[in-house]
C-alpha cells in the first residue's frame, strides 16, 4: 500500500487538502503544541499545499501569539484512528493581525462564529464559570456593527511545514517514515527517509 517514500508524503499531502475542507475528517481538528510546551485542539481551516502552509484561525490576545513572537517553533499531531495513520509535523509559524489572507478570513466567517473575539480575550480570569462572551451576545448573532471591536483581536495562526513525521499502525508491522524540507518551498524540496516505528 505505502511503498514508496513518494506515497507516503502524498498521503500526507492529500490528506492535508482534505482536513480543513471536511468536518469529519480526523484530521480537521489537530493538536498544536507551541514551544513553550503548552498544547491545544484547533480547527484546521486551509492547506495551501504548494507552499506545504496550514491555516488555522486564532485570537491575538491569546497565550499562544506571545509565546510564538518569542519562539516561532510549533508541532502539530493529526490522528486518523479508521485508517491508522498518524502524523506529526513541525514547523514555523505566526500570528497574522493584518492584511488580506486575514481580511478575506474575517470575511468569510459568519457573525456567530465572530463574536468570539468579543470579550476580555483566552485566559482572562473569572470568579464563576464563562463563555468569554459580553452577557448580551450570549446565544444570541450580533450584527455587523457590533462586531466591529472584535475585528481587531481576530488573528491567523499561519504554520509553514518543516518536518513530516508519517506512522502507519498494521498489525503485519507498522511503517515509518520521515520528511524534512530545507527552506524553499514546494514538494520538491522534500527530503525522505525510512525509520524504525
């Protein structure tokens, strides 16, 4: 099945391309684990694989965007439990606050999944259990007007692939194999090796 170097890293590629465009794939919602060890789910939203670059959407004001201007290295694992196929990735990546990927991000999403970025921001304390949301936005869509504060704290998480670390689990013996890219972009810029799983 996974014979060569090539296929494999095809398999990661494909599925790449098809994580952030189906919410039942396995691989949608990755782990992401910034250098500074702290690790989280988040929802894939695009794969530009010619440049091998992930995007996922982020606010500004979290955690992860100053550990990242201190230490730009991040990793990622992707599970896909039917197929038995488990990759690990690490690469560069930033927080994205201007310009038009993000403008074309913001435009994208709904008001509901905007609003967000309303509220005090990830990690602000509170003495009972909350969403984050201001009280008045609780359940309920706010209008583009309303919306306009939370433009500023919407942010991308841009990931350029470095490393590809592909597993494939079978009970007749399982199938490793690594990747490195130097840092030009493109799939020819890959470099493979067979490992010991």
């Amino acid at each position: 099945m996974f014979e060569t170097l090539d296929a494999c890293l095809a398999d990661c590629r494909d599925r790449l391309i098809r994580a952030p465009r189906d919410r039942k794939s396995p691989l949608h919602t990755p782990v992401i684990v910034t250098a500074d060890v702290d690790a989280r789910v988040m929802v894939l939203r695009a794969f530009d694989a010619s440049a091998w670059r992930l995007r996922l959407h982020t606010d500004a004001r979290a955690p992860k965007a100053a550990a990242l201007a201190a230490d730009p290295r991040i990793a990622m694992l992707f599970y896909d439990k039917g197929a038995k196929i488990q990759i690990r990735a690490r690469g560069v990546g930033e927080i994205l606050r201007t310009g038009p990927e993000v403008d074309a991000a913001w435009n994208a999403s709904t008001n509901f999944a905007r609003r967000c970025y309303l509220g005090e921001g990830p990690g602000a304390g509170s003495d009972t259990p909350t969403s984050g949301l201001p009280p008045e936005f609780e359940g309920v869509e706010p209008d583009d007007a309303q919306l306009v504060p939370a433009r500023e704290n919407f942010a991308l998480l841009r990931i350029t692939l470095r490393a590809l670390d592909w597993l494939y689990l079978a009970h007749t013996g399982h199938v490793r194999a690594q990747f490195t890219r130097a840092e030009g972009d493109g799939a020819a810029a890959w470099e493979g090796r067979w490992v010991s799983p």
